[in-house]
C-alpha cells in the first residue's frame, strides 16, 4: 500500500487546469478542510496554457440564451477575482478592460456585423457601431481595407498564464495539495459510491471526487457509470512580439482574432479541428493564420513568427459546459466541457460548482448546464 492511499480528503480534484484550480481556490475560501487537486503532467499547461485569454462573451456569443448569460455574468466577476488574487498572490493576472473590436473586411462581414448588433442591442447589450475611420483612429494599425466594425467596450482580456501562476500560487500557499504526474486511470467505486481514484502511483481516497479534467474526460474508467462525453478540438495559435505595443484592444474578424498582450505579444488565433488528441503544430495551419493577422493587419508581414503552439479544447456533445452532481454516482460531479470560453467562465464554474458542494443554494446554472440535462434531452428525442 502506497502512503497515498492512507491519505483521505474531503475533495479530490482531478485536472489542474484552470477549472480545478479555481474550483480548488473557491473550496478552501468556503472552509474546506483538505482538497487536493491531481493532474497527469504540470500544473496548467494544457488547453488553460495555450488559450488567448479573451473574455469575449460578445465577440464569440450567438444569442442571449443561458450560455451567453453565464458568460456574461462570469466576465462581471473577473475584477473582482483579479483584485483578490493580486492580495492573496501578489500576482497581477492583467485583466485588461479596452474592450474589444469586431471587424469586416468583406459585404457577406457587414452582414454579420449587422445580426450581431441587432440581437445584441436588442439584449440591451453595450455595442458600438464604428465606421471606418472611427476604427482607424482607435486602432491606426488595422488595414486600411476595413469596411467597419463594431466594439464591444465590456469583451476584455486577461493573461491565462499569469492567472494559473496565480491559482497555482494560491493552492500551494493554503495548502492545497497539488500531486502533478499522477495520472488518473478510473475512478474508485464501492458499489454505486465513488469513494477516491486511481493512479499507476497510488490509491487518493476522498468523500467527494471532481472530474476537471477537460479533453480528457471521457477516457476515465468509471465501471458501469457513464462519464459525460467530451472531445477534444484542436486549436493552432500563433505569437508575434513586438518592442511596443501596436494594439490596444483585441481585435477580431470572422476569421480570426489578434489579441494584444501588455509586454507586446500578439497572439494571432485560432485554428479549430476535431482531430483527436495531436498537439503537433501543422504548417498548413500557421500559413492559414498568418493570412487571417495580415488581413486583420498588413504591417505584421514584417514580423517573424516568434513561438506558435496546440492546445485541446473539451467539447461536450451539446457544445455546452458539463458541471455538476454526476446523479448515477454518489459523490462524483464534474465540471468541464468548456470548449472556448474555459478562462471567462472559470470563475463562475468554480463559484457555482463550490456552493453546491457545500450545501448551500443551486444555482439555476445547474440546472441549464448539469450532467442530466443531456439525459433529458436524449429522452425527449
Ligand atoms: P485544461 O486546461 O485542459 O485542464 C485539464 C487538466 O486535466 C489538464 O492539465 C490535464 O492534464 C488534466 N487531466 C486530464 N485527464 C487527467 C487524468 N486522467 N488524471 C489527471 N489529470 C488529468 N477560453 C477562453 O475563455 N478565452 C480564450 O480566449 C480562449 N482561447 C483559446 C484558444 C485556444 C487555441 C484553445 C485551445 C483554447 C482556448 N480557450 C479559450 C478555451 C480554454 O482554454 C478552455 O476552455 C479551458 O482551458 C478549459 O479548462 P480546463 O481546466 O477544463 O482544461
Ligand atoms: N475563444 C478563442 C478560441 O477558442 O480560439
């Protein structure tokens, strides 16, 4: 018997991305006594690593329904997190509030640009139509090609690495337990109760077990449970650098975004594919995203490309996140399926997610975004 499987706590989380961390985080400040958090590499560096940060409910949302609502209400508490962590860390996660522009280059771009302010004015939503000019003179580096564009002034950012520095500073400061190269392969049962996890190194017994553990979800072992379905989408970015900052906001088209970073990083994004679990970057996809930054920008032709990347983002069968009681198990719940938005909606996932846990009132979020709901689905079909 390994020393591990003699230790117990009262919650296991599994996965140290930015969703157990900050699930992590949320517990110790509600009193949980011992949380312990097990990741199968290094802390934070999967899909939470290779993100662009982007809090851009607007910039990426379809429509006011549930999704966009929790998005919107998880962006309304990231001063607030951010403020906290710079008191408990010491580190500024550089939540950065200048807004966000969306722009058209093309007749079929006006057109989106027009649905878009439409339901978003009708939501009573904050969005600026601007003309040309008006984007040039905010943003003198956008191509002189513009037809237009709109700014969504409440779509931030916020540097994702320096918030898992954060998160992660913050565990091991309160005694969060953090165990990394510890594979999870299944989860321990004791007829219908999960009761701990398994790794090659050791059995970790807990009272409750959360399955952080993003494009990987679904590859758990779990006896006779069914895990919710989650898949992996592959996103390519690429990194320019520049000794002074050339945007000010993040700057997106329809087919591709440019996200300025205070120490002059661009990151020019992103590609998405369903193509299992590769991380390799593929040249195809650099030539792609190069062409969609210089149509955003003509002037970064001059500029090499400085570090490119892969990331797996955890897509749920509906494309909606999974959090909450697992209702087959006693004792095991979820919180993953976050596809884009995993660093906007990490602070309200591991709000919602920490109040059920401690018995305090449900949110209606769990309701819209619980495991069961693809149960019901699936038995109204
Ligand atoms: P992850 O960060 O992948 O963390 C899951 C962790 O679980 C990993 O560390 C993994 O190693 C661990 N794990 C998995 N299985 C096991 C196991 N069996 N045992 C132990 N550990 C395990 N979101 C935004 O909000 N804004 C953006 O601008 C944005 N841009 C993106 C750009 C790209 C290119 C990509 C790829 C994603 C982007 N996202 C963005 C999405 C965001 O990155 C994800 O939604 C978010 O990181 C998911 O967080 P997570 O903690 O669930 O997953
Ligand atoms: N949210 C940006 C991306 O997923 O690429």
């Amino acid at each position: 018997m390994s020393l591990e499987s003699v230790k117990k706590s009262d919650v296991l989380i599994i996965g140290a991305g930015v969703i157990g961390l900050s699930l992590a985080r949320e517990l110790h400040k509600k009193g949980f006594g011992r949380v312990t958090i097990i990741e199968k590499g290094s802390v934070g560096r999967e899909a939470s690593y290779a993100a662009a940060g982007m809090l851009a409910a607007q910039a990426e949302g379809g429509r006011a329904d549930d999704f966009f609502h929790f998005c919107r209400e998880s962006a309304g508490i990231y001063p607030q997190f951010a403020e906290e962590l710079l008191d408990e860390t010491d580190v500024d996660i550089e939540l950065d509030r200048e807004g966000t522009l969306y722009l058209a280059f093309t007749e079929a771009d006006v057109e989106e640009l027009a649905r878009r302010f439409e339901w978003q004015t009708g939501a009573g939503l904050t969005v600026e139509r601007l003309s040309a000019v008006e984007t040039h003179k905010l943003e003198p580096f956008v191509s002189p090609d513009v037809l237009g564009s709109l700014y969504f002034p409440d779509d931030w950012q916020v540097e994702n690495r320096r918030l898992l520095y954060a998160l992660e500073k913050y565990c091991r400061r309160f005694g969060i337990e953090i165990i990394e190269n510890a594979g999870v392969k299944a989860l321990l049962l004791e007829n219908e109760k999960v009761v701990g996890a398994e790794t090659a190194g050791g059995k970790f017994f807990a009272d409750r077990v959360v399955l952080a553990t993003g494009a990987w979800t679904s590859l758990i072992k779990a006896g006779k449970l069914t895990l919710p379905e989650v898949k992996p989408i592959r996103g390519q970015i690429i990194e320019y650098h520049t000794a002074k900052r050339l945007f000010h906001k993040v700057i997106y088209s329809p087919r591709g975004y440019l996200v300025p970073r205070r120490n002059g990083r661009i990151l020019a994004g992103a590609t998405a594919a369903d193509t299992g679990f590769d991380k390799t970057v593929l040249k195809e996809e650099t030539g792609v995203l190069r062409e969609n930054a210089l149509e955003i920008a003509p002037s970064l032709i001059n500029l090499d490309i400085h570090d490119q990347w892969v990331g797996l983002r955890p897509l749920a069968a509906d494309a909606l996140p999974v959090i909450g009681a697992i209702e087959e198990a006693e004792n095991l719940y979820v919180a993953g399926g976050h596809y884009r938005n995993g660093i906007l909606l990490a602070p309200l996932t591991a709000k919602v997610l920490a109040e059920h846990l401690a018995g305090e009132n449900n949110s209606p979020y769990l309701d819209a975004f619980g495991p069961r709901r693809r149960r019901l689905n699936a038995a109204e079909a």
